[in-house]
C-alpha cells in the first residue's frame, strides 16, 4: 500500500505539500524520508520524468510533472503500475489547484490543505487486490484501472534503482564535482598569474629601451625648439 506522500518542487527541492502521517508511520519511515530528500536535491529538468527507487522493505516511486515532483513510498510488493497511477492522478489535482501560484511561494508546505486529497486518493488505492481485480464496493477503482490501461506508460520503461548505490553515485559525483570546480578555480588563477609574468617581462625586457627613447625625444625637443 502507499505508506507516504510528499511533492516537491524541483528547481530547489522545497516542499509543497504532504500526507498527514501517523506516528507509527513516521517512525518507521523517518530513514527512508531523509533518504528520499538527499535525492530530490539532486533532481533538476534533465533528471529521469519516472523512476522508482528500492530500499529495503520499501520503494520509493516518484514522477516529475511541470517542474514540480511527486513522491510516494510504498510496500516493495505494491504493483509499481498503482503507484504511478496515485501519482498520475495527485500531479493532474494539483496543477489543476495552484497553477500559476507553484512557482511563486518561499516557505515549506504551502499547500497542506492539498493533504485532504492526499488521503482520500491513498485510500482508493490502499487495496490493490480490489483495484486490479476490479472488484470493491463501487465501479470507480475498476474504471481507474480501465483509464490507467489506456493513458499511462508502460511502467516496464520506467527506471528502477537501489537507493543505496544510487546515494554512493551520487555522493561520488558530488565530490567530482566540487573536484572540477576546484580544477578550473586553481586553472583560472594560472592563467591570470602567467599573464602577470609576461607582463612584468615585457616591462623588464623594454623599460630600458622606453627610457632611452623618452630622453632622446626629451633632448630633440629642448635641443631644437
């Protein structure tokens, strides 16, 4: 089942909205929420539209839409094509909600009245026994798997990664990166020092020469006028 929720926005990582969790939840999830934020810090428009991400006895599924994330941690045994179907339908709310207004807010959670929504869909989606079967006390699970048939992606496209090696990799280019940037810092400092050099050279190398001809004009001067 889909144990938690948050939305992200994706240029820096802020968060807009998330799931009411309760304390049994957020315990048991706490290590896998600071997992997930280490990840979407790294996230920007190039990153992966779709992914899921395995770790341990959860997985974390999440879906880039207009620039703004949506994340989901479920069971490992929660069919991955339920989880972008939750998230499908979050990403189409909330456009629809605070369009125009997403990119415009600077504190965290500014939409947690989107949390009501939030719960209501996670419950349609907490058996996934009945909605796969199409089963369950009113036709709409059955008509949500119907439209989930026919409009999203085949999820065997969608990237699956181990969230461990995925943290090592993303450690390791953290330090490449601030390697190359130390690399051209020290490469610019070279080549302003090396043109000092050669300007200190030229001025050694002709100074002579300018005094010479600076007295000499000196002398034509007092000499002929």
């Amino acid at each position: 089942m889909v144990r938690s929720t948050t939305i992200f926005r994706v240029h820096d990582g802020l968060p807009l909205a998330a799931s009411v969790d309760d304390e049994t939840t957020e315990k048991a999830l706490t290590e896998y929420k600071q997992q997930s934020k280490l990840i979407f810090r790294r996230l920007n428009a190039n990153s992966e539209p779709a992914c899921s991400i395995e770790s341990g006895a959860y997985t974390l599924h999440y879906l880039i839409v207009d620039k703004v994330i949506y994340m989901c941690i479920c069971d490992t045994s929660y069919p991955r094509k339920l989880a972008f179907s939750y998230l499908d339908e979050l990403s189409k709310e909330f456009q629809r909600s605070y369009e125009g207004k997403i990119e415009t807010v600077n504190r965290p959670y500014a939409f947690m009245g989107f949390d009501t929504f939030i719960s209501k869909t996670t419950r349609l989606y907490r058996d996934s026994r009945t909605l796969t079967q199409g089963g369950g006390p009113a036709a709409g699970p059955s008509s949500r798997m119907d439209q989930l048939n026919e409009n999203l992606k085949d999820v065997t496209q969608i990237m699956t990664k181990n969230m461990e090696d995925l943290l090592w990799r993303g450690d390791s280019l953290d330090r490449m990166s601030q390697l190359s940037t130390s690399l051209r810092s020290e490469s610019a400092k070279y080549r302003k020092a090396a043109r000092n050099i050669n300007l200190q050279a030229l001025i050694r190398k002709w100074a002579p020469v300018g005094g010479i001809g600076f007295f000499f004009i000196l002398f034509i001067w007092y000499r002929f006028f």
